[in-house]
C-alpha cells in the first residue's frame, strides 16, 4: 500500500509537501505514511481514494483494478 500512494503521487507530479497541505498533515507524516513506519487512518484513506478517483482497495493492494466499483 505504501508503494502505491507513492506511485499514485508520483503519477500526478506531485510533491510530499503538495500531499501534505491537501491531507491537512505536515510532510514528515506524509512521508512516513510512504515509507510504512506510520498506519494511514482511515479518514486518510478515504481522502487519498477521492483525490485520485481510485477504490480504497487499490489503495490497500486488495485490488489491482483502481477503478471504483459502482
């Protein structure tokens, strides 16, 4: 899951610090949601899921379709 908010941020061109502002969270944390030394609560989840138009699953690597399912 962490490689895969990465890749999604990196996908969009985006920064740390550009993830961090929208998720209301300093870099630091941000970064250390990447890098698996912190769990992503749930309310982050499902900001990052809006934000790319992905399925929490994706997310979490349930799912290797990023489409979410209606």
């Amino acid at each position: 899951m962490y490689k895969r908010i990465r890749d999604l941020r990196e996908d969009h061109d985006l920064t740390q610090k550009e993830m961090a502002k929208y998720l209301n969270c300093s870099q630091q944390v941000y970064s250390n949601y990447e890098l698996g030394q912190r769990d992503i609560p749930t309310d982050i989840l499902i900001k990052l899921s809006k934000f790319y138009n992905v399925s929490v699953d994706y997310i979490l690597n349930i799912s290797s379709n990023p489409r979410i399912q209606k």
